[in-house]
C-alpha cells in the first residue's frame, strides 16, 4: 500500500465530527481557564508560570500523543 492511500484510509478511518466536539469542548474549556486567570498587568499573554499556559502545553502534548497513537495503531 502507497503512503498516500495509508494516510487517506487512515483519516477516512476517523469520527471527525468526536474529534470536532472534542477540539470545541477543550477550547472552551481553556477559555474558561483563561478568563478566569486574566490579569491586566500581565504584559504577555502566554507566560509558562500561568496555569493557562500549562494548561495550553498540555492540550498540545495530548493531541500529539493521540495523533502518535493513531499513527500506531495500523
């Protein structure tokens, strides 16, 4: 099998309307986090000692794990 038709089979493969309310719900949810941690005086936005941004890192070490799992699992 090509590489092009194992990465077309593999996101044929995928619920993307689970992975649409999922990807809103985790955004919404870090919105959530954000406003509820806003500081005026903050000058920039994505400072890594702010629970937010943590909580930033940690939505992108997730989705890069479920992506590594899904390319995984043949």
């Amino acid at each position: 099998m090509t590489a092009k038709r194992h990465v077309n089979s593999l996101l044929g493969n995928i619920d993307w309307l689970s992975v649409a309310i999922y990807l809103a719900l985790v955004t919404i949810g870090w919105f959530n986090i954000y406003a509820s941690l806003y500081d005026e005086t903050q000058v920039f936005a994505f400072d890594i000692h702010q629970r937010y941004f943590m909580q930033l890192l940690w939505i992108g070490v997730s989705l890069l794990v479920a992506f590594a799992i899904l390319l995984i699992d043949d």
